[in-house]
C-alpha cells in the first residue's frame, strides 16, 4: 500500500504548527485530516477513516491525553496507532504519555525525517 492511501488525523491547536505538520505530510505522500481542537477532532472522527494520529498534548479544552482516551473507546479506532508531538520533553513526561496510551512520542521541533520514521514504524 502507497502512503497515499493512508489518512493521518493531526490535532495541533497551533494553526501555524498544523499548517507545518500537514505540510511535511503532504510531501510525504500522506493524506491528511487536520484540526485545532481536540472537542472538533473526536466529533468527527466517526465519519473519517483514520490509520494513525499525531496528537499535541498542551491543548485547551481537551488536552491530548484525553483525546487519547476518547479515541481509544470508539469502536473503529481502538487499535489505533497514535503518536503523541509535543514540547513536554522530560523523561518523566514522555513516560506519562506512554502510560496514557501513546505509541510513540515525537518531541519538538522535529523534522520531517524525525515525522517520517515515526510514522513508517507504524505504517510500512
């Protein structure tokens, strides 16, 4: 399967952050669904098809962990694969998004080889 075929949920409440991020996606050869807000993100999830999420954690509203959970209990999506991006960098803070949930976790500011290799390792 090409990326091209694969859809990548982005919440990021940064405008300019998910214009970058979806950006590097594009080049990548992904499609995308981008959102600033968690609340907006989860309602409409049920009518997207998603094969993995990049989700900011220091949002308002609903931060990231949150969002985490709230997508692991829909039906279609409990499998998946979800990437916590954030700024949070300390060990203890990259454990606890682990412990929500997360697959991986990408610090930034990252890279598009950075974006890319985590993204690969969940959809090769």
């Amino acid at each position: 399967m090409t990326n091209s075929n694969k859809t990548i949920l982005v919440v990021e409440d940064d405008n300019d952050t998910l214009m970058a991020i979806c950006t590097m996606l594009e080049s990548l050869g992904f499609n995308h669904s981008g959102f600033t807000g968690a609340k907006e993100a989860l309602k409409a999830l049920p009518n997207l098809k998603i094969d993995l999420a990049l989700l900011d954690i220091m949002m308002p509203e609903m931060n990231g962990y949150e969002l985490l959970q709230e997508i692991k209990k829909l039906p279609n999506y409990k499998e998946l694969p979800i990437i916590m991006v954030t700024a949070k960098d300390k060990d203890s803070e990259i454990l606890e998004g682990y412990q929500f949930g997360a697959d991986y976790y990408i610090t930034k500011p990252f890279t598009s080889k950075q974006l890319e290799y985590g993204i690969k390792i969940f959809l090769s």
